[in-house]
C-alpha cells in the first residue's frame, strides 16, 4: 500500500499546470503499487522504455486526468493499514539489489530487472508481463533448481533471501547462483542503500505528514480525477473509451456498459463490445441488473446455476465468479448500469468507488446524448432551410423553360412547312421537357437511409441508336465548330427496356466530356452492341470513345466521386458522379479503358429492367 509520504509528492506533481513526465515516471518506478496500476492502465510491459514512451504519449490534460485517478485509486480510507515509510523504503532497497546485481553479472536489462523486482517482492502479478508472472510463480524454488533458471529468477530468489532472512543466508545463494564472493556481495548491498538514498532524496519525499491528510477529500477528489478525462469526450464512443482508461486504474478492469434504452423499456449492452449483442428486460427480468436500475442500488452477482443465464452470460464475458451491478443514475434520470468484477482482495470502500464512478458517468452519458440530439436538430433545421431554398430556385427555373417551351410551340405553328426544321424543334422540346424533369427532381430529397435516389426508374422499351443519334445531333455542331469529327458505329436492333431519360443523360454527359477532353482533330464516336450478358442479365451496351490524352490515375482512382473541377466557373466537378449514380439506378455497369496514346473509352451496359 503507498505510504502518505509518495502519495503527497505525487499530488504535487499532478497538481501542477505543466507536469513533468520524468519526475512521474520517477516516482512510480519507486512504488509497487502506482507502479501496478500505471502499467495496467497503458497496457505495457515492466519495461523503463515502454513505460516512458507511453507516459510520454500522453497529452498533459490526460497525463493529469489519469494520474489524479490513479491517486484515488492506491489511496487507502479510514484507519486501512497502510505500508509505512521504512517498509516502503526497504522494499525499495531490496529492488535496488536487483541493479546491482544486475550489474556484476552483466544482465543488459538492470532497471527492467529492479522495476519487477519492486512489484514482486510486493507480490503484485501482472498477467500481460510473463516475465514478471514466472517471478511470482516459481518464488520460493529450491536454490539446485534454479541453476539454469532465467538469471532474474536467480536474482530475485538472492534478493528475496535478504529481505526475509538475512544477508549472510542471501550472500550465500547469490555466491551458489552467480559465483559472486561475499565480500563482493556486501558491496552491493552497500551500493542498493546507496542507491535507494540517492532515490529518496531525489524525490523530495516528507516522511512526516499524518495518516489521515487527504481522507476527507477522498470522494470529491476521485471524482474530479476521472471527470476531467471523460468532460473532453465529444461523442458516446470516445466517451466509453475514456471510461475504460479510467476503470482499468482505478478498478484494474473494463467494466460492462449496459445503457437505458427508455423507448423499449430494455438495457442493451454497448455498442462494439462484448455485451453488443446482450439485450435485458427492465420491466419484468429476473435479472439483478435490471434489478440494480429499478432499485437503485447495488446488486451483487454471483455465478449459479439457478441464476437468470443473461446474468451468468455477463460474468463469463467478464472472467468473473462474483460482480456487482451498479446503477448509473444522474440526478434521478436513470441512464444504466455498470457491471464491474468483485474478488476477495478488494478494498472495503471499492463498492462506494463504483458507485461514485457509475454516478460521475452517468452524468456525462446524458450530456453527450444531449450533445447528439442537438446535433440531429441542427442538421435538421439546415436540411430543412435547404430544401425550402431548393423548392423556390426550382419553381423560379421552371418559368424561363415554361417560357421557352411556349415560344417554341409558336416557332413550330410558323415552320410547320418545314418538316428539317421541325424535326430539330422536336428535339430542343423534348431536351426542354427532360431538364424540367431534372430540375424537379432537385426537389426530392430522400432521408439518409433511403439511399441516393428520389424517383425510380421509369423502365420502357426504346431504341438505344435513337438516343445516340439525338446526342450526336445535340452536341455535333459544338464538335464540328471546335475541329472535333464526330463518328458512330451503331448496330440496328439495339433496344432495351429501361428509363430512356436516364439513359440520354449518362450518354450526353459522357460524349460533352470527351468533346472537351480533345483537341482540334480529335475524335468522338459513339458504338452501341446489342445481345450483352452480365451477371445473368441480358442487356445491351453503348460505348462513347475518343483520341484523347486520357486520364491520369489521380483521376482515375476517384472517378466517381463528387470533385472540384479545373474546367471553369460553368462546371461544378459532378459530370463523372452524376454518371455513376444514374448507372447505378439503372441496375447498369460501367467500364472504362483509357491510354495516353489511344484515348478514352466508356463502357455503359444498361440491363433489361422488369
């Protein structure tokens, strides 16, 4: 147990603005027990360079959040036994020995070696350290069997005999393990007291203080320990995440979340953990964790057989034949409950911690849940203001094309004699009626989960050359005016059932982009094969190729998606996106080939739709 004198230094040092990180580490590799926890919480090995690594990785807001708890955590309450200085003190000389030794045998690791000497003299078992395991496991050898055991082993078993015998019984098995000569022994005995000095001094400890110096502050400072990690959580998940660091020091363990689901009157287990898929009953279960909320108040768990299974599926997923279900409750809104491993070597007050951290919890769950509602509103409200923005630009749009389509119908009274001149009018009308349609599906936006699309398809049968030969005439003019030979290559017979507008929109966009790839003499030409089969459906395929210079594979690997474009202030970046989303509405594929010596091709298969 660390004595008052390392806990006030170590207050100190976490109570400062800017805190020292070697001055910490320093300090805990003096102390079994901040030592334990330290190393539990960051999850590393007995070893001076991962520990300072990992100290080191912290920011210093965590550093003093994680430090506070660990405070907390190894403080004792009440009149607890508590280890006194010089026990502290000869602990940590014994450890010492370990350096020295260490030293005269050549072992490369020495202050790996005290930092585990430290803990097992302390008897302290860290599971992810196996090192530090066989320590513990094989104390106590007889000295014949340890002649070609791992030399920490022999180290310890020497330094084990000093601390509980004597140095004359030590000095004899470390001359039997190491060959060194006693005298040589004393000296290093001599050099660990030395050493331990230099430590003691070093961190500026006052062995003075009373026994009872902070009790009064215990719960308010152990709350303000953890609360000051959790507040900087901005969502649910970073939120469990820092209340696992927190639980792994102040209770060595992660504890199991269940969340108050009000709306179904269940508890169901955290997301992404191993009670996911654990759903409890609150109203009518038989379990002590429901239990716990509707009473409010702690239930103690046990492994049984005649226990509620859902019970018993929580202490199997916790490693644990005893537990307690805590209810996290924030200012009588009951939010969950905390379920959390219980063994016969917890302190007295451990409960009243668990309460105090299942409490302090609870009111951050509901503050970021508030946060999250917030958030859903708020996007909400600017859905809303855009779609009403959207509504007006689109019923403001379709004036000028009503317009337009009226003066159009007059244009085709005065030049009804003219049947070329007509023909061409059919087709600016119908490109007039298809970007009203466009324009009107602005309007229908469906919710997030309904996936990209507003209105289905509208599948017909119609002739996929008919498509190609009204592009070629829509686009040809701007082709031939900018030195561009348009070509095509279209097999009779192609038909397919389909959304013919659709369809006209993915070939437009696809042969005006290839019109501003190339370059006077350039090369467009549009091909279209009937009789094609993907995936087991008959379909048919259209391709638009050109000579261009290609694409660059930046370009290629985000074909699709929505992209700031190069072309000017007439183009906003989603020609390509918008081809891949309208493909994918018509159940299609789309393909493209593309060399900078031979151009560009876009392959559109388009599928029998029913």
């Amino acid at each position: 147990m660390t004595p008052d004198a390392v806990l006030h230094r170590y207050v100190t040092l976490v109570s400062e603005r800017h805190v020292d990180t070697e001055a910490i580490y320093r300090l805990v590799a003096a102390d079994a027990d901040l030592l334990s926890r330290w190393l539990t919480s960051l999850d590393c090995l007995a070893d001076p360079n991962q520990l300072r690594q990992a100290l080191g990785d912290l920011d210093d807001a965590t550093l003093i959040g994680i430090s506070r708890a660990q405070i907390w955590a190894v403080a004792p309450l009440g009149t607890t036994a508590r280890l006194g200085f010089d026990q502290w003190r000869s602990v940590l000389r014994s450890s010492c020995l370990a350096i020295s030794i260490s030293n005269a045998v050549d072992y490369p690791e020495a202050e790996a070696a005290q930092l585990r000497t430290l803990l097992a003299i302390s008897g302290i078992k860290l599971d992810h350290d196996p090192l530090l395991a066989e320590l513990i496991d094989f104390r106590g050898a007889a000295p014949e069997l340890l002649a070609d055991a791992h030399p920490l082993l022999r180290m310890f078993a020497v330094i084990e005999a000093l601390e509980h015998q004597n140095e004359a019984k030590a000095a004899a098995l470390a001359s039997e393990l190491f060959g060194i000569e006693p005298g040589d022994f004393a000296t290093m005995v001599e050099d660990a007291e030395h050493r331990c000095a230099v430590i003691v001094a070093d961190l500026a400890l006052d062995d003075e203080l009373g026994d009872n110096w902070f009790d009064e502050l215990w719960i308010q400072a152990q709350l303000l320990a953890f609360s000051s990690v959790l507040g900087r959580q901005r969502d649910m998940a970073g939120l469990i995440e820092a209340a696992d660091y927190a639980a792994r020091g102040l209770f060595g363990q992660e504890p199991g979340y269940f969340f108050l689901d009000a709306e179904h009157g269940v508890l169901a287990g955290a997301e992404n953990s191993e009670f996911d898929a654990l759903t409890i009953g609150l109203a009518r279960s038989t379990s002590l964790i429901a239990e716990a909320l509707r009473a409010e108040r702690p239930m103690e768990m046990l492994e049984d057989v005649t226990g509620p299974v859902v019970d018993r599926q929580v202490l199997r997923r916790l490693r644990a034949e005893r537990a307690t279900a805590v209810p996290m409750i924030d200012a009588e809104l009951p939010v969950g409950v905390l379920v959390l491993r219980l063994s016969d070597e917890d302190r007295a007050n451990a409960t009243d911690t668990m309460a105090a951290f299942a409490t302090e919890l609870a009111g951050w769950v509901n503050v970021r849940r508030w946060d999250e509602r917030q958030r859903t509103t708020l996007f909400d409200r600017y859905r809303a203001r855009h779609e009403k923005r959207l509504r007006e630009i689109v019923h403001e749009a379709n004036n000028p094309l009503s317009i337009i389509n009226n003066y159009l119908h007059i244009l085709e009274l005065r030049l009804e004699g003219m049947p070329e001149a007509q023909e061409q009018l059919k087709m600016i009308g119908e490109e007039i009626r298809r970007t009203s349609d466009i324009v009107r599906t602005v309007v229908d936006f469906p919710e997030v989960a309904d996936g990209p699309t507003g209105t289905p398809p509208e599948p017909r049968r119609f002739e996929v050359n008919d498509v190609a030969r009204k592009v070629i005439e829509l686009l040809g003019g701007r082709a031939v005016a900018t030195g561009i030979e348009v070509s095509q290559n279209l097999v009779p017979g192609v038909s397919v059932v389909s959304d013919e507008d659709r369809v006209t929109q993915v070939m437009t966009n696809l042969a005006r982009n290839a019109i501003e790839a190339l370059h006077e003499g350039g090369v467009l030409q549009i091909e279209t094969v009937p009789g094609v089969y993907r995936s087991g459906r008959a379909g048919v395929e259209f391709v638009v190729r050109d000579n261009g210079p290609g694409l660059p594979p930046e370009v290629l690997e985000r074909l699709y998606e929505p992209k700031t474009t190069t072309k000017g202030p007439d183009h906003a970046g989603l020609g390509l996106h918008i081809i891949g989303r309208l493909v994918a509405e018509l159940e299609g594929a789309i393909d493209v080939r593309t060399d900078s010596e031979r151009g560009t091709a876009f392959s559109v298969f388009l599928p029998n739709l029913t």
